[in-house]
C-alpha cells in the first residue's frame, strides 16, 4: 500500500512463501498479529531469524497483543542475538478499535473480533490523495510551479492581477484513497460493520460451511455465509475468504454459499495476489 | 527403524512436510535434535501444537540440548495448554558420545560434532536380531514349540532322549543389523570416523562446494568432498548429503565432488524416501 509493505499474521512457514513468491524483505517494515494462536504467529521467529541471517538492518515493527513481546524475547535473544537489526514491539489492545499504525499516506486501525483468545482484525487505510492537476488549466492560467502543491491540496489560484481561479477548474478529484480490512479469527461479529463500512476489499474468515454452524458457534469461527453477510451489510466492494477448516478438500461449498449472499467473494488461495 | 518412526532435527515446516507425506504422527515417538540453531528446531512448537489438536495422547520424548526444554517449555504452556498429552524432554550433552536412547529393538548414541554452538550426530543402531529358523529341520527333529524362542537366540536343542542338536543345523544366521548415522550441521571432524565405521548408511552435511571452502571454515560447515572423504574413511555403505547452501540453484557440482572421493554418495532431496 502505497510503497509499502504490510505483513498481517505470520504462521508456520511464512518465510518460506515470502521467498517462493520473491518478496524480499527489505520494503517490510510492520507486521500485525491477529491473535496468538500458532497459526497466526508461529512463523514469527523464523522470519526474524532469517531476516538477520540476510543483514536486515532496518528495525522490523510487531504490532500485537502484549503477550507476544514477553514469549518471543527469549527466542530472539538465543537465537537472534547477532541479528544486526532491532525488533521493536508495539501493544495493541484487540478489545478496543484504535489507531495502531500512521505514516505520512496510511493508517491502521484495530477492529476487536470474538475468538477463544483476544483477537482483533486490522484496517488498512490510504490517507486522501491529492488532486489531480489538469495541465492544460495550469498552462494557460501560467500557473508558477511554486503554487503546484497548493493547487494540488485544493487551494484556488490567485493570479499577481488579484483574479481568483477555483481550484476545479485546474484541478480534478484525487484517486479514492484505498481501505481494506482484515477479520480473521472471528464469530460472528455484526457489530463490525459500522468499522468496515464500504471498504475496497474485506478479507473475512470463513472456517466453515453451513453444515458445521453448530461448530462455528462452538469455535468461535464464521461460516462462509456469516462471512457473506457481515460483506453484504458493510456494502464492501470485494469479498476474500480464508482460514478454511481441513475437513473440505476443496471449497465449492464454502464458495457457493457466500455467493449466494454475497456475489463479489472469491476464495483465498495460498501465493495468489489479489488486487483491488 | 523396527517398526518405530524416529524424527531427526525439526525445522519449520516439518509438520506441513510430514502432512504432505501421509506420515502420521501417531507413531513418532521420539525427536532427536542435533542443536539449536533454528533451521533445526524452529519447527517444534508448530508440531507439539498440531500434535495437540489432533488428540495425540503417547507421550513426546525430545531429545536435545537443555535449553531447548527452557526456551521451548514457556511456549508449550502458553500455545499447547490444553494439549492431551506429555512433552518430556531428555538432555543431550553433544559433547559426548553416550547412549541417549534404547528400547529393546534400538539405541541411539549421540556424535559429538563442531559447529558454532554445541552440536551433536545421532547413531541409529538396530539390536542384533533373532536368527532364522529352518522349518523343515526343525520340523525333522520334532523341536517343541515352547524352545523355539530359544533356539532364535541360539541355543542348541536337547532332545528328551539328551541329543544334543546344534544351534546351527536349526536355524541359518540373523539379517544383521542396520546401522544409520547423522552428522549435521559440523565442520570437517575426522574423529566421528570410528564412531560411525560402516554404517549402513551416513547422513552427512554438505553445505559448500570446494570453491567455498574457505567459507566452510569459517562457519564451521563441511564441503562435499570433506562429508565424502568421511564416508571413505568410515567406509560407509552409503553416504546421504545435504544442507546445501541457498547459493547453488542446483547440486550437480556438490555432488559431482562428493562422488570423486566416494562414489556411493547420493543427494538428499526433500520429501524424498531411502530405503537402506
């Protein structure tokens, strides 16, 4: 997002994906945990451990719940303690919805979820772009390149002669700033929606299908309708699914019945990128 | 090894590899690891956790180096509470070559190897078996049903007239034992040689070609030809190599190294099985 990347969860194996899919490591300053289970955390160490194996030297920052600092410290001092960069821990609070991550062009929010153990999902937010600057405008108003940035924030143009042009005569809308939200491990959780109201794309778990409702209670998990449905009330534009229980070898069901709620879900699948 | 799966070192991903495999964890009793450097260990908590939710209930022995048992215990208890079953962790001194495990079939000795942190081998070492029996001799002297344990061990048979039958016109010689031995990760070290002397098959790191091995020095790792040149001296029956930097795309050189000192020399490959 925006030049950057952005890691959420880190299971067993991560590093191993990162390099089959040829992402190096160096643009990945910030990872955000979900929650401590082992599939979501697991692959924390080993990442760490290879990324100081392949001289990282810029400080790598964990986003999560403060029980992770406390366990993996001891790890990365055994194990790490030659690593020549810095791991910098921020807590989060999955109970609360709060800002945890900003930088000049995005901001990351927590969205509390309900699992067996404290959870919470992230959204992604892209700050407003800047308007577009419609150069033919600019050209025959000789606009001094010393206005460009303000024009582009929106201001009107003031000509030396005093005359006001409106900024929408030289400028156009700026691209939509881009959100996506991730909700994974969770029951069903409506009062979501108002938080992820209308995002570009929605990454929700869906464990299981309708069959194992009575599971997903028990579990605290979604089914793929339930997922569909916290979609179709958030009026988001793109539905991803994930977090499949082992017990479907293949997803058809899990696909067809969030269709049949939500038209605009696709499956999760391990290495595929997804854009939005 | 007699019917018993033993798991050698426990990289990440371990538990995903052995699931592509069918190799189902109800029999993996033991874990040997040879030291702690991730690449070796960072796969155990993954395992333990999965173990757990697959209702495991047989104990897990693991085998290592003590820290392992206070760098590990913290996360057990924390990922793995409600796990049904035991971890019982056995220390390893890999500065000696002691018995580390024996069962009426098996044992295990440690090998002490030389690496930048305590490290040792493991020797798999079958117990001698029982010997054949020949039915049709046995059936010749009418030898009772209740003497044919001890005449598998060799006892000569005594006839109730007090004929004395020797051992060896009942029974032809047992198949001998196998032996396999493991040497990862260790520098070139020439005194493991008596320790492993014709084993059935060596496993033996191999991670430089000879133009690193300069570089094989410094890390403490071994070239091909210094891993072959161990088989030779061992006088091995087969040699297994791996460990293979990330810096060769493919093996041919390594192995083309290896096979010039010991021609019985094999690479190891991922997910690939060798019979011995």
């Amino acid at each position: 997002m925006r030049g950057k990347q952005f890691l959420i969860d880190c299971g067993e194996g991560t590093q191993i994906r990162l390099r089959q899919m040829k992402i190096t490591n160096t643009r990945l300053g910030h990872v955000f945990i979900s929650h401590l289970h082992g599939d979501h955390c697991f692959g924390l160490i080993g990442l760490i451990s290879s990324f100081g194996m392949l001289n990282r030297t810029a400080d790598l920052h964990i986003h999560a719940q403060p029980d992770l600092e406390r366990l993996l410290t001891p790890l990365i001092q055994y194990f790490c303690a030659e690593s020549p960069f810095r791991i910098v821990f921020h807590p989060v609070d999955p109970a609360r919805h709060a800002l945890v991550y900003e930088d000049r062009t995005v901001s990351v929010h927590s969205i509390p979820l309900r699992h067996r153990v404290p959870t919470c999902g992230y959204l992604f937010e892209e700050k407003p772009r800047e308007r577009h600057i419609v150069r033919e405008m600019t050209d025959f108003y000789r606009v001094p390149v010393a206005w460009m940035r303000r024009i582009k924030q929106g201001e009107d143009f003031v000509t030396d002669e005093g005359e006001v042009v409106p900024n929408d005569r030289l400028t156009t809308p700026p691209t939509p700033p881009k959100r996506f939200a991730y909700c994974s491990d969770t029951a069903y959780k409506e009062d979501i929606v108002p938080l992820i109201q209308g995002v570009d794309c929605l990454y929700h778990e869906a464990t299981f299908a309708e069959s194992e409702a009575a599971r997903a209670v028990k579990t605290l998990h979604s089914t793929a309708r339930q997922a569909a449905e916290i979609a179709r009330r958030a009026g988001v534009k793109k539905l991803i699914v994930g977090h499949y229980s082992a017990r479907y070898s293949d997803q058809q069901t899990i696909l067809d019945e969030a269709r049949a709620v939500f038209p605009g879900v696709v499956l999760g699948e391990d290495m595929k990128t997804y854009e939005f």
